[in-house]
C-alpha cells in the first residue's frame, strides 16, 4: 500500500504508483496559502504528476492557480474557453468520434522552450471511460543498462509541430473543428535525448513518440530504430499510472518528466475538459 506524504499541515498526498504519480487532498485550490503552493510544487517535482478531486473552479479559479506555480503559456493551436485565451478546450462531443491527445506524447517539446507543465480541469465527464494515462520518464531512464545511458547521453533529437498541426497534418484529423491555426506549425527543435529537469536534476528520457522526429546527426533507419525501443520501453507497464477523471478533478502534470496518453473508449459521451499550460525553460543535458 502507498503511504500518505505530508508536505504541509492538512495537505495529505498519496502516491498512485512507485514510478509517477499522487492523489492530494485536503485542500481548496481556491484558497491556497504559500507554503500550500510551496508543498504543491515540491509534491510535483517528486511525483511528475498530482491529482486533485472535488474542486469548484471557475474559470478564473483556474486560472489563479496556474499562475501561483508559473507563467501562462497562451496555446497557439486549440481553441480557447470564451473569454479565457489562457484556457485551451479539450473536447469531444458526443457523436464525434476522434479525440484530442490520443497517443502518447509530452506537451509543447517542438518548442525552444519547451512547457514546464499542464492543468487540466474536468468540467464534464463521460459516466465511463475517458481516463488519461501518465508514464514517468525518470523511472524509464532509471530501469535503462548503464552502457546503454551512456550511450544515450551526448545525443540530441529533432521534436516538430509540423506533422501535427500543420496543412494536411496527421494529429488534425478529425479534430479540424477544435485544432486550428496550421500556419503557426513550424516550429522545429533540438533537445537532449537524455535531460537533467530544471528543478530536481533528476535524469529524464526527453524523446516521445507524438513529436519526436529523429535523433540529430543520423539517418532516418537509424533514429527510427533507437526511437521506437525508445518508445517500447518508456511505455512499459510498470512506469505508468492511469487516472480514473471525475467532474471536479485536476490534472497538473510536468511536461519534462512525464508523457501522457487520453484514452479514447467512451463513444457516444461528451468529455469536456479545461486545460492551461504553464511556460517553461531551455532544457540542459543530464
């Protein structure tokens, strides 16, 4: 059984697997005094990801929250809540068929500076079905031969928004009516295959199937080769957690240390959901 943590008084956390992942409770988000935050904050760096149930958050709650742990990341390609550009939609509509997220990936690793983390906020949920699904890329980094790290460090990967948003792009189909503004696709960059995270200094595979590209100075057999062990492996069981959605429930993930997964298995049911992201840095080589 996993043991509660206590960052600060009242605030209970506890953990959902050994590799990622914590329920918290015992708080409003509302309501959040510094050392809250500072709990929040150090819970995130140790956890990837956190889990809040029962929360009444207007948009604006939500808002304020987000900008207690950083800078808002205005997304250029989903579209926004009505009067909340900071507030990306993530919806399905009932007699839709193809959701958004559907794939393993991290968010925001084709830019520069890739997103630190997202708050994702359940508005309405499907009675079954619509989990999300979070693998931990320190545990998968961790559970790697030391001759294989060493031979992942040193190198860099191409990460790129073009196949995903742009004209003609895979990741619009069927979403061309909540992804928008393809012209914007174009942004290509370079990180380490292997980072320290900014905050922790923990080792983290940075590579994820959504936006990954190839690996820098290699031909396209070769980076698809490592890509895709890569891929298996980071996947694996053992390095995930699934989180059940209910209305009232929040994500916050970090975008450096995690990949997540949407499941698409509620057909017939809308899921609708509030999703801010959070600006981030340059990433270091491990």
């Amino acid at each position: 059984m996993n043991r509660a943590e206590f960052y600060t008084p009242g605030m209970e956390i506890t953990p959902t697997s050994s590799a990622l992942g914590a329920e918290v409770s015992g708080i409003d988000l509302r309501s959040l005094t510094d050392a809250d935050v500072d709990a929040i904050i150090d819970a995130w760096g140790d956890h990837g990801v956190l889990f809040f149930r029962d929360q009444d958050l207007s948009p604006e709650d939500q808002i304020a929250f987000a900008e207690r742990i950083g800078s808002i990341n205005v997304n250029r390609f989903f579209s926004a809540v009505d009067g909340h550009p900071q507030i990306a939609e993530v919806l399905k509509e009932a007699d839709q068929a193809q959701n958004i997220g559907g794939g393993w990936h991290t968010d925001h690793s084709y830019d520069t500076e890739p997103a630190q983390g997202s708050v994702l906020y359940g508005r309405e949920i499907p009675p079954v079905g619509g989990d999300t699904l979070f693998a931990g890329m320190g545990a998968a980094y961790d559970a790697l031969s030391d001759g294989f790290k060493e031979m992942l460090n040193g190198l860099h990967a191409v990460h790129s928004s073009r196949h995903v948003f742009g004209d003609g792009a895979r990741g619009r189909e069927g979403v061309t009516d909540r992804i928008g503004n393809p012209d914007a696709a174009t942004q290509d960059s370079i990180h380490p295959v292997v980072i320290a995270h900014p905050h922790t200094g923990r080792s983290l595979l940075y590579v994820n199937p959504g936006f990954t590209t190839g690996i820098v100075g290699w031909n396209a057999r070769e980076s698809a080769a490592l890509l895709d062990f890569l891929y298996s492996h980071a996947s694996r069981p053992e390095f995930q957690t699934r989180f059940r959605w209910t209305e009232g429930a929040l994500a916050m993930w970090d975008n450096r240390s995690t990949w997540h997964f949407a499941l698409n298995d509620y057909h017939g049911h809308r899921r609708y959901l509030h999703r801010i992201t959070i600006e981030g840095c340059a990433l270091q080589a491990a």
